[in-house]
C-alpha cells in the first residue's frame, strides 16, 4: 500500500484530542518491557511517501532496504549526509495508535519504519540497549526523535504536545532512533527482544 503524504493530507480526518491522547497513556505504560512484536513495517521510498511491507532487509550500511534514508540530505549532519544514529526509527504501536484515534491505515503517516508494541522509555531501553528483531539486532542511540511540523500537520498541534510533553518524552511517545548492528530480515510479526547487555 502506498501512502502519499499529499493524498492524505487532502483527507479531512478527526483528529485526536489532548483529553483522548492523555487517556491512553496508561494503555501505553503496560506495554511490554522485555519482549513485544513487530506490528507493522514501513518503507520510505522517496520522502513523503509510505510503503507497507510485510517483511524487509534491514542492512548495515543503508538502513532498511527501498528506504530513502541512505539518500536523503539533512541539516543534523556538517556534510548532509545521512546521520549514523537515525538510520531506523521505532515508535511505540499503542502511542501511534492512540495518535490515530484507531485508524490503523494512518499509522504510516508518522514516518517510522518499524511500530512496535515495545515499552520504548528511556528507563526501558536506556541508548546503548540492543534490540534483537528478527534476524536483524540493532541499537538504541541517543539521538532524540520529537514531534515535528509534519507531525503537527497530519496528527495535529495536540498529539505534537502530548508526544514531546514530559511524560511523552520519558515514555518516547514519539518513537525512537537506532542504529544498525547486525544486518538481517524482520517480518510484522516477528519478535521484538531486549537484549541483555
């Protein structure tokens, strides 16, 4: 499935209130801590557009395969390049959920690659912590990942708040950045595992 960010934004979408956003915060807190699951994957293949993929290649250099990570410019680097510590992002699956208000074809608009359902708090999983999905094993970095103007403009300036308030942030609401360890395959549905150290 394709998601262009200009076809969706077309759509007019209810979108959720700090009210609803704050009470599925508790939902969010008893997500697993140790051991969850891949619910969804997603491959960016030019930037504003979204590919829903049942299984993808997850590769040391380029991040995950089809994924415009690797050719993309950015302004977090001197040189443009793309930065090391951001190669995949997470976020957690019930927090977009909530985001969404349900709507499980929305979850892509976020811009992660993988939603996982995975406590991603920073007491949980601290930068340094390796996660073991699929095949593949990579590692939290500690490069921040907030709510941005696209955020803003798909989910809208409550669910922006909510995501980068104190309790979103110690919760990583947003989602996290990782790097590559170890290359491999992960399948939605796969297992998601906190390695030990």
């Amino acid at each position: 499935m394709d998601t262009g960010a200009g076809t969706a934004d077309a759509v007019e979408t209810r979108l959720a209130s700090r009210g609803e956003l704050d009470a599925g915060e508790a939902h969010v807190r008893r997500s697993p801590a140790e051991q969850g699951v891949v619910e969804l994957i997603v491959c960016r293949p030019v930037p504003g557009f979204r590919e829903v993929v049942d299984v993808a290649e997850i590769d040391a250099e380029i991040g995950l395969v089809g994924d415009c990570w690797s050719t993309k410019t950015t302004s977090s680097t001197p040189d443009g390049s793309p930065h090391p510590d951001r190669q995949v992002t997470l976020m957690n699956a019930r927090a977009v959920d909530r985001v969404a208000l349900g709507d499980r074809s929305r979850w892509a608009l976020a811009g992660d690659q993988l939603y996982v359902d995975l406590d991603l708090s920073v007491l949980n999983l601290p930068a340094g912590t390796r996660l073991g999905i699929g095949s593949a094993v990579l590692e939290v970095t500690a490069e921040p990942h907030r709510g941005c103007a696209k955020f803003t403009k798909r989910f809208g300036l409550d669910a922006m708040r909510w995501v980068n308030s104190e309790a979103g942030r110690e919760l990583n609401l947003r989602g996290i950045n990782a790097r590559v360890v170890t290359p491999g395959r992960v399948r939605q549905g796969d297992p998601v595992v906190r390695l030990d150290p």
